[in-house]
C-alpha cells in the first residue's frame, strides 16, 4: 500500500467519526423516533440506554434549531453530558426556557434533538473510534393545539389535500402542525413510486410531492408518521384537481 493510499484512508475514516445513525445501531439509544413538547409543560424527560453489555459510555445530548445551530434557547437539554454503565439506563430532560413563550403560539415550531454516545478510550494502539449520533425532530406544539386528552380527535393528516397541476401533485397541509410524508404509491398494493423521496410539509405549507401524477394515478395512497412513530396510510379520491384524504384500516 503506497503513502498517498493510506493518507486517504486515514482522511476517510476520521470524517466517520461522528456519522449520525438510526438509534437501533447506536450502543447509547433514545426511547423515541421524534419528540413533542407541548406548551403546558415545563419540561419533558427522555429515556436513554446503554445497550452494550461490557463499556460505559458517555452520552452528550443537545438541541439545535432548524439550521443545524446548536442553541440553548428556549430549550435546554439536562444534563448535556453523564457517563451510562454497561447495560444502564437513565433519562436526559428538555427545559423549557422563559423564551418558549416567544415562540408562535398558533403552530408548531421545529427543533432537532441530538444524542451522541463517546466510547470509552481504547487501550491499543492506531484504534480509530467512532462516536455515533442519533437526531430526531423536537416538535414544540403550544397549548391552543394540543390535542385535548379524552377526546377521540380526527387525525389532522387526514385533512391533506392533493391538488393536480399538469403531471404534478401539490400537497396542501392547512393544519398549524407540521406533517412528514415517507410513502407515496397508486394503490395499497403498489410498491413505492420510484422518484419519492420522504418529505416534511410546513404548518399551513404546500410540496410538490416530487412525483409525476401519473405514476401515482387517480387514487394515491400516502404514509405518514405520527406522533408515535406509527406509519398510518392515507388514500385519496380525485375529483377533477382535487383530491381529499380517507384513512385506510389498519391490519389485525
């Protein structure tokens, strides 16, 4: 192997060093896919895990805005950083800060939250180590549209509209919550339209979808994620440039 080979390899594998990753593959995990804050608490605590069975682990945690910035207001994360045992769990909270009230108070606002695990210093020589990172969306969601507890409400996915323009179709989101697509297909049988690329549409916002209609027919069925992390379908009607959404049953 020649020098210059070598510095290339070195150069590549150092800018693995921190690789963000789904939490499943991380040795330090979060309880959660996203995280909602609603505007009536004060603040929100997250279960984090050690899943390797031998090392300890450090896990720093932090949030960032909608431009990758980190900040910390109006949310702070407690602690940023605390060493996990081998196989322990423990919880990190998110503060919300005075400055919270400034945020819109009539949608959601949209933050990331990071979770970073650093391995403990390894003993032998020339060992690369990489410090893996899981990013979920923080949702802050105010109280005037916080689902109201005990009360059976319509899913606001349900209210997309699809609008056809030429070859296209627009998703229209009319609700203050942010809405994140990742399937689209022409039927509940189809595969996945090959050009789809998985996409968050703003409060009050609109997407091209990103496909052309005609992949997708006159009844396109979208998947959306919920608050839970559920993967709820959607299947819409088309009449003339307009098509409204019905909820497809879930499977026994």
């Amino acid at each position: 192997m020649n020098t210059s080979y070598k510095l290339s390899t070195l150069t590549m594998l150092a800018l693995l060093g921190t690789c963000v990753v789904p939490t499943s593959l991380a040795a330090v995990s979060l309880d959660r896919t996203r995280v909602i804050f609603t505007g009536s608490e004060k603040s929100i605590s997250l279960g984090i895990s050690n899943q390797n069975p031998q090392l300890p682990y450090l896990a720093q945690a932090w949030i960032e805005n909608e431009q990758a910035e980190k900040i910390t207001s109006p949310m702070v994360v407690l602690p940023p950083i605390q060493r996990l045992e081998a196989g322990a769990n423990s919880q990190v909270k998110i503060q919300g800060l005075p400055e919270v009230g400034l945020l819109p108070q009539d949608r959601e606002s949209l933050f990331y939250f990071n979770l970073r695990e650093i391995p403990p210093r390894s003993d032998k020589a020339n060992t690369l180590q990489i410090a893996l990172q899981t990013r979920v969306k923080l949702f802050y969601r105010p109280v005037a549209i916080a689902p109201r507890s005990g009360f059976n409400e319509i899913p606001w996915q349900e209210k997309l509209t699809l609008t056809r323009q030429n070859d296209r179709y627009l998703v229209n989101n009319p609700t203050p919550y942010y809405v994140t697509l990742i399937d689209a297909a022409s039927n509940l049988k189809a595969t996945s339209a090959v050009d789809f690329k998985p996409l968050m549409i703003d409060p009050k916002g609109q997407l091209d979808l990103g496909v052309s209609a005609k992949a997708l027919g006159d009844k396109p069925v979208l998947t959306y994620v919920n608050d839970y992390g559920g993967r709820p379908q959607l299947q819409f009607s088309c009449t003339a440039s307009t098509c409204t959404a019905s909820p497809v049953a879930s499977k026994p």
